[in-house]
C-alpha cells in the first residue's frame, strides 16, 4: 500500500513549488513591460499591505521592542538591497541562469555564520564552499550569452543570495520573539521604503496598460511566493526542524531553472548545467547539521 504524504511534506512542496514558480513569472513579468523597481515597489507594497492586515487582525499589535529595532533596521537594509539585486538580475539574465546561482545561498548562509562568530565550520564545509563556488563561476562563464544574459546578471545574481543569506542570520534572533507575520510586516515594511523612494523615476515613467495576464501574474508572485510560502515555511520549520527542511529546499534552484526552460523556453548551455550540478554537489558536501536559513526568494 503506497504511503499517502503528510501534511508537512504536502506544505514543503508548495513552498518549493511556489519559489521555482516564482523566478520564472517574475523574469515574464519584466519582460512584459514592467520596468524592475517599479515591479518590487508594487509587489512587496502589496505583501506588505497583507502581512499588516494578517498581523493586526491574528495578534493585535505590530510593537518591536526597542532593543530589536537594530536588527529590524539590518534586516531591512538587507532586504532592499535583495530586491534590488533579485529584479536586475532577472533583467539582465535568465530565470533558469538565476535559479541555479541561488542554489549558493546556503554556503553564503553559513559564510555569514562565520563573521558574525556564531558558528565554527568543519574542513568539509570549505570543500563544499569550493565545489559550489567553482559551479558559479562555471555558469558564470556559460552566461556570456544573448540567451542566458551577461557577467553582470551574475554577480547580481550572487548579490542576490549573499543579501538573502544575510538576512536570514540578522533576523533569526527576533524569530524566538515575534512570529513570522510579525516580522515580515515591520522588516519587508522598512525596507520597502526605501525601495519606493529609489523606483520614484520607474514608478513615474511606468505603462501602468499592461493587461490582465501581467496583472495576474503579479498577484500571483506576491500571494504565492511571497505571503503563503512564509506562512508554509515556517510551520514546516516548526515540525520538522530546519535541518530537515531545508535540505528539501535545497531542490528549488534546479526546478526553478527547470520551470524556466520549460515555459520560458529558456537554454542553458551545458558549461551551465555543469555549474548547477557543482553548486549543488558543494551544498551536499558541506551539509551541516543546523541550518537556520531559508532559501532566497
């Protein structure tokens, strides 16, 4: 008798579904005449608007203490420049290009551990750093085409999953204070300040025509991948523990990059696919036992 998957299992795997998805509607979207800051302006104004809604009306309060604002701060910084990197890089290369390179997040997570000293890795981690990094530099060099996009969609790609990582460790000292909703309505809210104030020009000059299939698309990124996946994700985290999810995560990069050749007929060349397969050798090579942060968006 086949096993019927537990409620967890089915939670992981909209989560991954739903970030692999969201690449490649994202790269349509701004390939369809949205211009980038004016997509993340709109976008994470919206996320925000429900995660407000949702925190007021579950726990009736939005209050941070006042010793927690640096890292709201912090992890608000890191979040802008994520989105900044995230929509220019989409611009600039190609969703299955990008999804590959995200596959690094963790070991820049686990970098990030080491500077800020809350963590001591083993030899096998630095093997797995190498693996991972020579992967990226293989894509890196595959990307050089018109198809894939240009050197500098990758190193936005890999700023990208540097800030992502980044903010995962910032924030995961409020995580055992204030709920998840609670969090991604004060930090997501701070940052996209400052990502208004930098898309005023965009915002200004945008074709705001762009038909219902761009619209839907959009609401879709932003109730998807960006509302309900933090919800799933961090009751799954509760279940099941970080480790175990995460490395079930680890498949979002490789089927995001899969989505993307598939429905964008995007190509990868096979220097590229090569890369992908070395970033996620090096993600298994330097597997840890605790892992605290989730895959970037």
């Amino acid at each position: 008798m086949r096993r019927r998957p537990s409620t967890v299992e089915v939670m992981l795997l909209t989560t991954i579904v739903l970030w692999s998805l969201n690449l490649t509607v994202s790269r349509y979207i701004l390939t369809h005449g949205f211009q980038p800051l004016a997509y993340a302006t709109v976008r994470y104004g919206l996320a925000v608007v429900v995660f407000i809604a949702l925190t007021l009306l579950l726990e009736r309060s939005l209050r941070i203490r006042r010793r927690d604002l640096g890292l709201v701060a912090g992890g608000a910084l890191l979040v802008y420049l994520n989105q900044i990197g995230f929509v220019y890089a989409l611009e600039r290369s190609s969703a299955s290009v990008l999804g590959l390179i995200l596959g690094a997040t963790p070991i820049f997570a686990a970098l990030a551990g080491v500077a800020l000293r809350t963590e001591t890795l083993p030899p096998r981690f630095w093997a797995g750093a190498v693996l991972s990094f020579v992967g990226v530099a293989l894509v890196a060099l595959g990307s050089g085409s018109q198809v894939s996009g240009d050197a500098g969609g990758v190193l936005l790609g890999l700023l990208t999953a540097a800030t992502w990582a980044g903010y995962s460790m910032v924030v995961t000292p409020l995580m055992s204070r204030y709920s998840a909703r609670r969090i991604s309505a004060v930090v997501l809210g701070t940052a996209w300040v400052g990502i208004a104030l930098t898309s005023v020009p965009q915002v200004r000059s945008q074709d705001w025509s762009l038909g219902w299939e761009v619209w839907a698309l959009l609401a879709f990124a932003t109730l998807g991948p960006l509302v309900l996946t933090n919800e799933l994700w961090f009751r799954s985290l509760d279940r099941i523990g970080p480790a175990r999810a995460t490395l079930a995560a680890n498949l979002q990069p490789f089927l995001a990059a899969a989505l993307a050749v598939v429905l964008l007929s995007e190509t990868l060349a096979p220097i590229e696919i090569a890369g992908g397969i070395l970033i996620g050798a090096g993600i298994l090579v330097a597997r840890r036992r605790r892992v605290s942060a989730p895959p970037s968006e």
